[in-house]
C-alpha cells in the first residue's frame, strides 16, 4: 500500500525542543533531581547567610 498523504512522514519536519526532553526519560529523572536538590541549596545558603551574628 502506497503511503498517503495523510499519513506520510514529514522529513522536513524538526521535533519541538520541548518534546524531545520530555520523551527523554533519563533527562527528566537527570532533572528532577537535580533541580530540587539545587534549589533546596540556593535556599539553605540564604536561610544560613541571613542568620544574625552573636554578640
């Protein structure tokens, strides 16, 4: 059966960027780790930094 056009695949077509790290399995476990990880970081640094010093 010759391929229509309705279910032909474009090969001039690039795949959005958004979706290809979204179907990246190992790139979202890499993200979802990492991100939280550095902002809990970000945020003890500042919780730390903004401590008063003692007398």
């Amino acid at each position: 059966m010759p391929p229509t056009e309705a279910n032909a695949p474009q090969q001039d077509e690039r795949v959005p960027v958004m979706q290809r790290i979204l179907d990246n399995p190992f790139l979202l476990l890499f993200l979802g780790v990492t991100l939280p990880t550095v902002l809990y970081l970000i945020w003890g640094v500042m919780e730390v930094a903004s401590v008063p010093l003692a007398k």
